[in-house]
C-alpha cells in the first residue's frame, strides 16, 4: 500500500517547513549521536565497492570461495595502506633529528619578532616573555590531560580501523545477501528503480574513488619532482602528505601548504626555499583544481562547487576529520537517489 499524503500537502506552508526542519535536526542529532557506529560502516561500504572488483576476480578467475576472496582483497588493501605509513613513518623518523636545527630557526625568528613588537608596540622583552612564561606554565599544568586525552585519541582511530575493515570483509562476504534483503523489504514496482540506483551508486563511487587516487598519485608526483628539484628536505614526505590531505576538497591543499611551509623553515637556512614551497603548492592546487579535478575526478561525479565547500564544511562539524572525507561521497550518492526518485527531482 501507498502512504497517503494529500493530507500533508493541504497542510499551510509554515506547518510544512517546521516539519522539515524538526527531521533535518532529528536526523542531524542521530547522525552525531551515532557517529561511532555509522562512520566506519559508511567508510566500510565505500571500501567494499572499491574492493568489489578485486573480490569478484578472485572469486570467479583464481575460483576461491568468497570468504577467501574477500578476506584477500582486504589484506591487499591494507597492505597497500601499510606501505605507504611506513614510508611516511620512516620519513618522520628522520625529520625528527632535525628537531634542534627547528629550535634554533624557531628561537631566532622569535628574537625578530619579539624585537618587531618591541619597536611597533612599545612592549619590552622582559614582559613578552613574562606573558610566554605565563601561557606555557597553563599549558604544562594540562600536560596530564591533553596526554590522555591524545592516547585516548590513538586508541579510537585504532578501533575505528580495526572495525572498518572488519565490516569491510563483511560487506564483501555477504553482498548478495545484503541485495537479497532490500530486495525482499521493497514493492515490486521499487524494486527495479533500487537495483538501478544501488548500480549506479557503485558505477559513480568506484569512478570517483579511483579518479580521487589517480589525483593524488599525479599531485603528489609532480610535488615530488618540484620540491627534488629545488633541493627542498624531506621532499618526499612532503609530497606524499599534500597528496593525501589533497583528498579534502580546497581544505587539504592550504593544509599541506602550511605544513610544507613549517618543515621547510625548520630545515632550511634561506626564506626563498619557503617562499619557492608557497609559490610552487599554489601553482599546483590551481592546475589541479582547474584542470585534473575537472578531467579526473569531476566527469565521475559532477557536484556544484559550492555545494561541495559547503558539504565538506558541514562534514567537519557533525564528524570532523572523517565528515570532511566523506563529504562528497555522501552528497553524490544523495545526488543519484534524487535524481532517480520522482518525489525528489528538481
């Protein structure tokens, strides 16, 4: 049977528009609340469609059951995910020895800033460090909480990889029964436009994903060679960090900037190194946003750019870091359920 909602439609314009907004807060509420429990499954679908390839090779070619070629494709994954922290991580190892060349860098800018503000606002040295000593005695009576808290962190992004993968394998293990479910919940007349949409949501998300990895394989590349280039320090794991926080939609590339820009200072002896970093991320976040976001990423999913500042931003409120990745992801599958449901389309 049909839901009857001519009643609804009769109702005044104000009654209509509270009722919008007490589900959109509803929903938003729900969402927070449960963030634990939706954020690696949402992440763990979007893995199980991008291994879904992988799992059916395996499956059909190297004829493994699916349990085998679907635990398979996870550890390729994080194998894959595993090589790549460990040369960050060996790359951070070695940034860490130059961590007295940064206090040294560190302490002479500070003696030129503080000599800036002496001269601009007639504040001697004797009270900027006065109010310096005050801010790091605050800061080291909260030592004890902010370690806890940062172990507290580690362990939550911890058991949020352990979990997703873990549904991942599930997801991937038991995809036919999981179609078989919607399809039962569903009217005979949906069921045809549901398989549509769940096709299409898996054509667009496994294209959009792959695009996304192509990006920040070419992102990072040319970073790379730039950086090699110019003699800049630790340029590899520069260029790896820009292209994984590249992921984030004009966020991520004003991030890596400054942290490209920090570890340049600490390592380098000369202000044209830092300024060759700004000029040289800059010029790639232009030719990426323009040409390989449009080629690349933006034939798979075609989102408005304010609707994706805007998505991205309200990501990072509701979920923080993972709302921010899994913005758009959101929104293009938000976009393919409204452009097929005929109560939703413009």
């Amino acid at each position: 049977p049909q839901i009857d909602t001519s009643q609804f439609k009769q109702q005044p314009f104000y009654f209509k528009l509270a009722c919008i907004l007490f589900s959109l807060i509803a929903l938003v509420y729900i969402v927070i609340i449960g963030k634990n429990i939706l954020s690696p499954l949402i992440f763990s679908v979007l893995f199980s469609i991008l291994l879904l390839p992988m799992a059916n090779f395996f499956e059909r070619r190297a004829r493994l059951p699916r349990s085998g070629a679907s635990m398979l494709s996870v550890l390729i994954f994080l194998a894959s995910i595993a090589l790549i922290m460990y040369i960050i991580g060996s790359q951070v190892s070695g940034l860490a020895k130059d961590w007295p060349q940064f206090e040294a860098q560190l302490g002479k800018s500070i003696g030129t800033i503080q000599q800036w503000i002496s001269d601009t606002f007639h504040i001697n040295a004797s009270k900027q460090l006065t109010y310096v000593h005050t801010a790091t005695g605050k800061i080291m009576d909260s030592g004890t909480a902010v370690i806890g808290t940062t172990l507290l962190s580690l362990s939550s992004v911890l058991l949020f990889f352990v979990f997703t993968f873990i549904y991942t394998f599930f997801f991937l293990l038991y995809r036919k029964l999981i179609m078989k479910f919607l399809e039962s919940v569903l009217l005979e007349e949906n069921k045809k436009m549901v398989h549509d949409i769940i096709e299409q949501i898996q054509y667009i998300i496994r294209k959009y994903i792959i695009g996304l990895l192509i990006e920040m394989a070419i992102v990072a590349a040319v970073v790379f060679v730039a950086f090699w280039a110019m003699g800049i320090k630790y340029a590899l794991l520069l260029a790896m960090i820009t292209g994984l926080i590249n992921i984030i939609p004009y966020i991520g590339i004003f991030i890596a900037l400054i942290i490209s820009m920090l570890v340049t200072f600490a390592t380098a002896t000369v202000i044209t190194k830092v300024l060759l970093v700004f000029i040289t991320l800059v010029v790639t976040h232009l030719i990426d946003s323009n040409i390989l976001l449009p080629v690349i990423v933006g034939s798979k999913v075609k989102i408005n750019a304010l609707i994706t500042v805007l998505g991205v931003i309200i990501g990072e409120m509701i979920w923080g870091i993972s709302g921010m990745f899994l913005s758009i992801p959101i929104i293009a599958i938000l976009k393919i359920i409204f452009d097929r449901v005929e109560g939703f389309q413009s």
